[in-house]
C-alpha cells in the first residue's frame, strides 16, 4: 500500500458521513458489486537446468489491471460496533512479460499470470457519523501462472494460491436499502512455484514467485 493510496481512502473516507441517510442497524444480509484497480508486486525467479540456469531473477514484472466482482455478507449491529462476514469474488486478468534478468542480462521471455481473486474475511465496524467505518482480516485465493518461450515453443504452468489478506473500508447509506462503500485490501500468497514441462526435453523448468496483490475497489451493497 503507496502512502498515497491510504491518503487518498483516509481523505474519502472522512467525507462520507456528510448529508447522508441514517442507517438505523446493520444487522442482516447483502449483496453487493464493485469495480476497482488491483496491484501486483513481488519477485520472480526462474529455474532452467537444461541450460545450466540453477535460478535468475526476472525484472519488471510488476503490474496493474481493471477488475470487477461481486461480495456478499452478513453484518451483526452490537450497538457500540458491527461485526460481520463478507466473501467477494473479483473478476481480472493480469498478465506481465520480461526478457530482463540483473543476473543474467537479457534471457528468453517469462510471463507472470495472475487471474481472479476470492477473500472471505471477517469483519469489525464501528459508526461514525452515519458511515460505518471497518477493518477486516481473513483468507484469500488467486491463481497465479506463469507461461515461457522456449526456442519457439510456449509452455505454461500455473494453480490456484492461498494466503491471507487484510484490510479497510467504508459503507455509506444512500438509500433505505442501499450503500455506497470503498475498500482498500491487502494481500499476501507467499512463495509460490509454478511447474512448467520442457517442451522437447526431459528436464522441467519452473518459476518461484513471491507475489503480494494491492486493490482499491468501489462499489455499492443492497441491504436485504
């Protein structure tokens, strides 16, 4: 998370609580939609024993894309705070290539891959004003791949990653039923490894990726 970035979600948030309509309780279901940006970072090596390569470290393979998705949860209103639980779902496709190594100067191209996200993370709120102002900490899922040229030939290798996120946001009553929210979540799957067979050749390559995702998201939730 840039310093900029939680300026920005600080700044909108403290805003929220002007002219708005009052939410009496929490308490119950929703579902909801958003739109937003997501964030890669981390590092990616690559492993090529066919070609004595024991290990080099891509460079550039950061990168941003659009996603958009849908959440649903349940909030409890305590009085004093809300807690509740929310799973969301968010569409994207990020894709980013390098031919760059520091170690090895320019080498053939790797991909990083990174499709879709899911988080299921409970939820801790408290009112102020008429927003409802939240942290959340919990599970979250991706896949993450990564494809290579090799002399001509495109193989591929990839799966789905866990690891854990952590977050905030904020939910303004616009209508009877209907919020507008803003969340800004982090999220970390570790060190990963991606398998890829060589084509032509007996010896696999692979790739380990340390890989961090950043999303700012808008969005709206129906109260049921």
């Amino acid at each position: 998370m840039t310093h900029s970035s939680i300026l920005a979600t600080a700044a909108l948030i403290t805003g929220l609580g002007v002219g708005a309509v009052q939410a009496a309780d929490w308490t119950g279901l929703y579902l909801g939609g958003h739109l937003g940006t997501a964030r890669t970072s981390g590092s990616y090596d690559a492993f090529t024993p066919n070609n004595s390569f024991n290990g080099f470290d891509l460079q550039g393979m950061n990168g941003s894309a659009m996603l958009g998705g849908l959440q649903v949860g349940y909030n409890w209103d305590m009085g004093s705070y809300v807690v509740g639980i929310e799973g969301s779902f968010s569409a994207m496709g990020l894709s980013k290539g390098s031919v760059t190594s520091q170690d090895r100067g320019t080498v053939p191209q790797f991909n990083r891959e990174v499709d879709n996200l899911f988080l299921l993370t409970p939820r801790i709120g408290f009112e102020v004003g008429n927003a409802l102002i939240y942290a959340k900490a919990g599970l979250a899922a991706t896949r993450v791949g990564a494809t290579h040229d090799q002399d001509g030939d495109m193989i591929s290798g990839g799966g789905t990653e866990t690891g854990w996120a952590v977050g905030i946001g904020a939910e303004l009553p616009i209508a009877e039923r209907l919020t507008a929210r803003i969340d800004l979540t982090h999220a970390d799957f570790g060190s990963t490894r991606q398998d890829m067979p060589g084509a032509g050749s007996n010896d696999d390559i692979w790739t380990t990726q340390k890989l961090k995702t950043q999303l700012i998201t808008v969005g709206f939730n129906y109260r049921f």
